[in-house]
C-alpha cells in the first residue's frame, strides 16, 4: 500500500488548457444620428420666380391681362381652316414650322383633301410632296393619314369634343388638343403654350419651369378659365409684334414698367 501511495504523489497533476483572455465583442464604430434634409421653405405653386419683386403672381398676371387685352383686344387663330378637321391637321402641320408657311402648304393640301376620308384614302408620297416644305414631312404625312384613318374608324369621321379623346388620335398632343377644342369648339380645357407662349411667360415672371406641360399648370392656375383660350392668342400676337427672342422692343411695350426680363 506504501508503494502504490508514492506512485500516486509522484503522478503530475493534469494539466489544464491555457485559459485566453475573454475576448471583448467588436466595437462598432459610434452611430450618428439620421440628418434630415435641409427643409425648404414652402413655395407657393404659382408665385413668380422673382419672389421678392412679384410675391403676388396672380395681382401681376392681372396687370398683364388687362395691357393685352388693351393692345390687342380682338385676336384670332393665325392658321387658317374651314372645319375642326382642317384645324386639327394643319396644328399637327405647325410643329416646328411657322404658321405662314402651314397656311401656304394647307391651301393646296386642303383643295385636293379637305375631308377625313379623302385625306385617308391618299397616298403617303402624295401627302409628303404637299407638306414637304413643313419639315419632318414623313412623319407629319404618316401621323394626319393615321389621324384621319382613326377618326373614321372610331369617331364616325368627326373630330371629338374630349381632349382625352384627342390626345389618343395619332400625332396629336396635349397642345394640339387644346388648339382643337378651344379655337375650334370654345372648349376652355386648357392653356395652348408654344414657343411664344412658354418663352413670354418665363420672360415675364409667370413661371419658372421650361416643360410646357408644367408651364401650362403654372398659367391655369393664375388665369381665370374664361381666359384660357384668348390669352395665349393674344401673348403670341405680343410675340411677334414687340416680345421677340432676341431683339425685343422693350421702350415699345406697354408693360415695359412691371416686366421682371427674366432671362434678359
């Protein structure tokens, strides 16, 4: 028993693994909180872009109505027709085009077609000869064919009173039906804005925005609806006569004392 005891005091005690040292979790770097976006002050939807000159945009759009209404107080479509049909094809003919040439073009396209069917049964080289001075003559002569096609065979040959309607008609827009609709039927469902009109509205501190789209909800807002129509005749006729693009005729102008010149 003696020597059995010694054996077990000489035996090593067993030996434990090298404890590590607890390991601390990865640290995240400190979280900031969420930056909000600087808050612009609210804008109202129709002030003019010279806020701090025009703050009242509908009190100056008032002011410019009534000097053109003055200047210029019987005006008309420049283009000229006989029917919502001729009316309709030659706006779609304007497009990049001036209205004294659509008038040449339209008086020789009209004699040979003045109706739906007769203009859909033309041939597509027959119709780009007539129109080719318009410019983009192939397109132009594909979209009124395929117009007056359409209207046979959905609207009975007429041209329709709803300015949805119209802007599903091929190479008709937004600008073309309310061309129709306002010169052609007295339908106020919007502002026309072309060239004239959206630059002269810019010019004048009406809007800030480039897209017509956005230019024409800019107008309808400040405009009474009765003026949707004769106002953009009448900016126009104010276009050509005194408000050109590069050379205005500033001492000219009956506005000259309220105009911002934005743009100038």
């Amino acid at each position: 028993m003696k020597k059995d005891t010694n054996r077990q005091s000489l035996q090593r005690p067993p030996q434990r693994p090298p404890q590590r040292p607890p390991q601390r979790p990865p640290q995240r770097p400190p979280q900031r909180p969420p930056q909000r976006p600087p808050q612009r002050p609210p804008q109202r939807p129709f002030d003019t872009i010279n806020q701090h000159k025009f703050p009242a945009a509908k009190s100056h759009m008032a002011r410019i109505l009534k000097r053109l209404k003055a200047d210029y107080p019987k005006v008309r479509c420049a283009l000229n027709y006989e029917s919502p049909f001729q009316l309709l094809v030659a706006t779609i003919l304007s497009a990049q085009c001036t209205d004294v040439r659509v008038n040449l073009v339209t008086r020789d396209l009209f004699s040979k077609y003045r109706t739906p069917p007769k203009l859909a049964k033309a041939t597509l080289k027959d119709l780009e000869k007539c129109i080719h001075s318009t410019g983009f003559f192939r397109n132009k002569a594909k979209n009124i064919k395929a117009c007056s096609v359409a209207l046979l065979e959905q609207h009975e040959g007429k041209v329709p009173r709803h300015l949805e309607d119209l802007v599903a008609l091929p190479g008709v827009g937004r600008k073309t039906a309310n061309v129709v609709l306002g010169t052609a039927y007295g339908l106020a469902t919007g502002v026309v804005v072309d060239t004239h009109v959206g630059r002269l509205s810019r010019r004048l501190g009406l809007t800030r925005e480039a897209d017509p789209v956005k230019v024409e909800r800019d107008l309808m807002g400040l405009l009474p609806k009765k003026e949707w129509i004769d106002f953009s005749h009448r900016i126009i006729y104010h276009g050509r006569a005194v408000c050109s693009a590069r050379k205005p005729l500033c001492d000219d102008c009956s506005m000259q004392k309220f105009c911002p010149r934005l743009g100038m």
